[in-house]
C-alpha cells in the first residue's frame, strides 16, 4: 500500500463493521454507534482510541499494523496461497477468492481475513514475509533428490529440536525453535523461528522511556520442490551455517543422512596441519571429549596422477600408527609434494553419569565433506574442528586445498 501506516489513515479506510467487531474481540465497548456511522467518519473512533490508557491503545494498534502489513497486492496474493494450501484449506472455503475478489480493496480483504480465517492469517504473513526476500538473498541447492518430505508432527518437532540444538552449542543462542510448514503449488515452504540471543531496546512505556530486555525470533525458512529437485534456504548467517542447517532439513524432512554439498557450500577444510603428528586441538571439558587422535589419512599427490595412497592403523592412547609409518618411510611419497585429501579420526567421549563412554569416527574429505552428523556428540566435535582451524570459519579464508 503507497500510504505509510498511520492511525488516522487506518481508520479514515477501514470499515465501521470490521472496526466494531476488533474492538469487541478486544474487550473495548466505545460509546460510538459504529451501525449510523458512515464509512470514513472516524473522528469519533480516533477520539476514543486517543484516550485509552497507553498499553491498551499499543495493543490496538499493533493489530492495526499487522492488518495493514497485509492491505497490498502482495499480502492479498499470500492470503490466496495459504487458502490454496493442501494442508490448510477447508472446503467450506472453495469460493474464498471469489468473495475476497468482491471486496472493495486489499485493507477491506486482510481486515476480513484477519477477523474471520484466522488459520489463514499466520501463514499469509509467512509468505508475504518469504515473497519480500529478493532472489540474490536464496541460497540454492540444485540437487537434493526428488523424494516426499515428511511433514507429520514427529518429523517437524524432531526438526526444530535439531536447528535448536545447533544455534545453541554452535551459536551460543536459544535453543528453541518453532517450525510450520505450508505448501504452495509444488513447493513446500517451512518456516522455522529461531530463538535469538537477548537484546535490550528502547521503548516507551506507561512510566517513561525504558528499556527491554527480550528475545527476538530469527526467521529461517526452507522452499523444497519435490519435482524440481531444489531446496532454496533463507537465513541471514554465514555459508558454512546455512550449509549445515540444509543437511539438517535434509535429515528430518527428506530422510536423507547424507547431503551432497552445493557448489557454493560451506567454508573448505584445510587437512595441511595433518602431514604431521602433533595437531593442537582445541576443546575444553565442557565438550565431553577425552582424546583426539588421527585413524586414517588419504594423501593425494599435487601434480600427476590423482592416485591416493591411504594410511591407516588404529590409534591406542596417544599412540598414532599413522605417523609412525610415515616417519619410518614405508610409504615412499615426500609429504611435501602430496595434500592430505581425507583424514579419518578417532574421537572418544568420557563417561559421565548421564551418558556411557563414547567414540566416534568422523571422515573429513577436501574441499566441504564431513560425515558428521548434528546430535549433541557431533555438534561438540563440530566445534573442535571450527576452534582448531580444520573448518575454516570463512569461506574467502585461505589454507584449504581445492
């Protein structure tokens, strides 16, 4: 809408019925005969909601600016959408657009919605919200299989602890995260909301200029099309994070363990600290983790042939098999002139009185492979990797191979 919001402009636009019936819903009986007025003559409205105490006319207002959020084209179109929706619609709603497409304008449509398909609304402001997103700011990913995804409530729930869990170990923020989910022709669209670390803003309150200390929620959501094969992902964070939540949604809502990277992934791994014993891993006891050590190495030879030579042996305490063959020079290769293409560690986890002793066995691969999955022990070994600089925290870092 080409006007800016404005509570005079509101209810200058805004029908007598519809103002009635908010007001009532809101608990607000004004001495305004709403049935004589005129569409428009709002001095009496504006007179009575200028009165109220400061916390009711907020209140009221902020409800005015959802539904004037919705008084465009654009809010009208993401009305229709989630009408449509296989996963929302209601039959008794066949003609929905027909009778919206009577209205007099797009505030006459959203004050209507707002007030009487309430199941349509939230989702109507999701997908608004989802169109405003210019193309450039969709990370793609062009290849993720053609398969149903799972949309029940076990999957749903699974899939906003896992993004929970993650923000908060890898992130220092809120662990929880609520999701919903809402089709669109061929395409799936969920949206996850985020807790995000507290922030204090200004406001005004009834006693003066105060501040407030709360948590906002970070929107991130995900646009699967099962017959195109693409999963387009909107999250405001570096790639290695949005690369990490695909594999997450990949995990729960299309039941795939592993996720091929996109072209444009996550940051590169660098394996060079790997040509000899002695890499520094960086964890605390926090973590769990007892004991980091290296279990196999893949070498691959800079110029030439592209023909691996793998090392192997199983590591015992702090004893490392794979550097004593090198350092004995049974492979004949120069580790000067091979990069460390893969490397395979052992890491083992000490038994605390919650959870029994642990290992686990991640495989890192140059340039963006990592069979590392999400959950608390894989999530703590993810870290290491950041902190010991294995996963560069950037991609435009330099020192990885590929």
């Amino acid at each position: 809408m080409a006007e800016a919001y404005s509570l005079q402009w509101f209810l200058l636009h805004a029908k007598q019925d519809h103002l009635k019936d908010l007001l009532q819903r809101e608990g607000l009986f004004f001495d305004v005969p709403f049935s004589e007025l005129e569409d428009g003559d709002s001095a009496q409205t504006f007179a009575e909601i200028q009165g109220l105490p400061p916390e009711q006319r907020a209140a009221l207002e902020a409800r005015f600016q959802e539904i004037y959020g919705l008084s465009n084209r654009a809010g009208f179109d993401a009305i229709i959408a989630a009408s449509r929706s296989k996963l929302l619609a209601h039959r008794s709603d066949e003609h929905l657009v027909q009778r919206l497409g009577q209205m007099d304008g797009y505030l006459d449509r959203a004050f209507w919605t707002f007030l009487h398909r309430p199941r349509y609304w939230e989702f109507a402001q999701l997908l608004a919200s989802a169109d405003a997103i210019s193309m450039a700011s969709w990370e793609k990913h062009p290849k993720v299989p053609c398969v149903a995804p799972r949309l029940d409530e076990n999957a749903l729930k699974a899939l906003g602890c896992a993004l929970g869990r993650y923000f908060h170990m890898m992130e220092g923020c809120g662990n929880r995260c609520e999701v919903r989910v809402c089709d669109r022709g061929d395409r799936i669209y969920v949206f996850c909301l985020l807790e995000q670390a507290s922030r204090a803003d200004s406001e005004w309150r009834a006693e003066g200029l105060r501040r407030r200390t709360h948590k906002p929620a970070q929107p991130l959501t995900f646009m699967y099309s099962q017959t195109e094969g693409e999963l387009d992902t909107y999250l405001k964070a570096k790639p290695r994070i949005v690369w990490d939540v695909m594999a997450i949604f990949a995990t729960h809502i299309l039941g795939l363990k592993n996720l091929d990277p996109p072209p444009k992934g996550r940051g590169v791994y660098c394996l060079d600290q790997f040509k000899k014993r002695g890499t520094v891993y960086h964890f605390g006891p926090e973590t769990g983790i007892s004991r980091i050590n290296v279990r196999k190495l893949r070498l691959t030879p800079r110029f030439g042939a592209k023909r691996h030579t793998v090392i192997e042996g199983n590591p015992t305490g702090n004893q490392e098999p794979v550097y004593d063959t090198i350092e004995k020079d049974e492979v004949s290769i120069s580790m000067d002139d091979v990069d460390v293409t893969q490397v395979e560690l052992k890491v083992e986890f000490d038994q605390t009185p919650y959870r029994n002793k642990r290992t686990i066995s991640p495989v890192i691969t140059v340039p963006n492979r990592c069979s590392l999955g999400y959950n608390e022990h894989e999530l703590a070994v993810r870290k290491v990797l950041i902190a010991s600089g294995i996963e560069l925290k950037d991609p435009n870092e330099t020192g990885g191979q590929g």
